[in-house]
C-alpha cells in the first residue's frame, strides 16, 4: 500500500510540472506578440530573410559553384535552419527567468520549469517555421527530394538540444556575473556566424580551417545535415561524436552548477 501511495504521488507531481511546463511554454510563445501566431510568422520572417540574404550573396559573389551539386536553396536551407534553431534554443533558455527572480517565489515554478518551458517553445516555433518553409518551397518552386528525411529531423533535433545545452550552462552561471555573460552569449552567437559553417563545404575546406572550426558543435551538425540531405554528398571533415560529447558535457555541468546556484541565489541579486 504505502508503494501504491508513493507511485500514485509520483504520478501526480510528474503530471502537475508537464502542466506547468506546458504554460510556460506558452507564455514564452507569446511573450513577443500576444497572438501565438505572430511569434510563428516572425520566426519564419527571420529564416525566410536569411535565405534570401544567402541566396542574393552568393549569386553577388559568385559563390554558387562551391556549393553541393543538388538542390541550391536546400543546401542554402540546411545550414540556415540548423543554425537559426541552435542559436533560438540558446537564447529562450539563457534567457529564462533565473533562480533570484521574483516568478520563483511561486510554488509551481522551479528553475527546471523555466528551462523545460523555455527549450519547448524554441523547438515549437523553430520547427514549424521550418516546416512551414521547406513546404512552401517543396509546393511553389520545387519539388526537392531529400535523401533521408529521418537523418535530417534527427540533425535538427540535436542542433536545438546542443543550443538547449549551451543556453543551461550560460543559463546556471549568469547569476553570478549577468553582464559577463550576456556578452559570453552574445560573443558566442557571433563568432558562429562564420565558424557554423553554414556557408561552405566542409569537404572543400583546407586543414587549417577546419582546425579553427572543428570546436563548434554546429560546424559539425550542418555538415552531417548536408550528408543526409544530398545523396551524392559524403561528410569526411565532420563527426557526430564531437556534438553529442558537447551537449552531454554543457548538460552535466550546466545542471551542477544550476543546482550550486539554486541554493545560493536570493533575491538580492536581482540588484546587482
């Protein structure tokens, strides 16, 4: 009986975080725009720019022989989708509400709430604007195939659950220096601009630089994207490993240092 009683108590606090989980993704959803359908079409907005941008550049520089021989636009699309979801997930969870803020104070809410509602919301807006785009091009220009659409969701998923890691660890140091490491997250965001690799070939590249671009999950998650988007195209400069170890080390030490953090925060530093 008192197993029953301990299952049934169980059952019941994992039941009432997901619904407090669910409301806050919600509410992070909406946290732009009060209509959730806004925070879609402005996520879709933002990739649809960048492709466009992509697609003007290279046409202006003459890049478009270095690309994947195969489909432009979903060369273009695999590298832009996979960054912008990375760097999404970074920012809704860096940016969750920290263990000092007032929110806290609710019974409910946990700064496990916040992070799991946070990356949640990132994925839902992220994978929809993806959908919604690789649709709209499949239904109005071409009719693209992909090589193995399994391969391609899976990249997907672990560029935001690389994104949710980095965005914990950043997420459970912030409150002892918020302004060192706002500029850490801006600074990182940054310098993946050009070291995701989202504008070249991996394959194509000379040694030295993918020395200088082998420690970004990212580089390596784009490029096995493009492997299992084009069938004639085999990633050799990339592993999976590097990613995976990333994310599972960001995660071990981000949840350390969050529980470090957790018992030390107080409302105090709210000030600071």
């Amino acid at each position: 009986m008192p197993m029953v009683q301990s299952n049934k108590m169980f059952f019941s606090s994992f039941v009432s975080m997901w619904s407090v989980v669910y409301v806050t993704a919600v509410q992070n959803v909406r946290k732009e725009h009060r209509i959730p359908l806004m925070s879609l079409v402005n996520a879709v907005m933002k990739s649809l720019i960048f492709v466009l941008s992509f697609v003007l550049m290279f046409e202006f520089l003459g890049m478009r022989a270095a690309a994947i021989r195969g489909d432009f636009i979903i060369y273009l699309m695999t590298g832009i989708f996979m960054f912008m979801t990375h760097l999404a997930a970074i920012g809704a969870v860096s940016g969750a509400p920290s263990p000092a803020s007032p929110l806290m104070q609710h019974g409910p809410m946990t700064p496990t709430v916040a992070i799991l509602g946070a990356a949640l919301s990132s994925l839902y807006t992220q994978f929809l604007s993806v959908f919604i785009l690789l649709a709209g091009y499949y239904l109005a220009f071409e009719h693209f195939v992909i090589n193995d659409w399994i391969g391609c969701l899976l990249m997907f998923l672990l560029a935001w659950g690389s994104g949710v890691a980095i965005g914990i660890l950043i997420y459970s140091a912030q409150p002892w220096a918020p302004g060192f490491f706002k500029l850490l997250a801006t600074f990182y965001q940054r310098i993946t601009m050009l070291a995701s690799g989202k504008m070249f070939v991996a394959n194509m590249l000379p040694a030295f630089v993918i020395n200088m671009f082998d420690w970004n999950p990212l580089f390596h998650i784009i490029d096995q994207t493009r492997g299992y988007a084009f069938v004639n195209y085999n990633p050799r400069n990339s592993d999976l490993i590097v990613p995976l170890v990333i994310t599972a080390a960001c995660i071990v030490i981000g949840l350390i240092t969050q529980y470090y953090t957790s018992k030390r925060a107080s409302a105090s530093w709210m000030a600071k």
